[in-house]
C-alpha cells in the first residue's frame, strides 16, 4: 500500500493532509497516523499554530 504520493504529508490541528486527501482524526488516532507514515519514509510536517506564551 503506498501512503503518499510526495512522501510528505501536513498535520494542521487535527487535520492530516495527504496529497489531495484531508482526514479529521481525534488526537489519539492522529498520533497513531503520524507513527505509521513514519515507519513508512513519509515525512509529517505539523503545521499548526502554537500558542506563545
């Protein structure tokens, strides 16, 4: 199975973006997400805003 074309996919909150796809996971199951595509060779960029302090 091949997860993602460019071998790269954005987190953006609780968004996972790959290629044209855009998946809404719970916390848990987007950690989960991020491991495995991991594991895979796909780089996850995060891209959510932090908060400063």
């Amino acid at each position: 199975m091949s997860a993602a074309t460019g071998r790269t996919a954005t987190v953006r909150g609780r968004q996972l973006r790959i290629g044209a796809g855009h998946y809404s996971l719970s916390q848990k199951s987007l950690q989960a997400a991020r491991r495995w595509l991991d594991r895979q060779g796909v780089t996850v960029r995060d891209h959510t805003l932090k908060e400063t302090a």
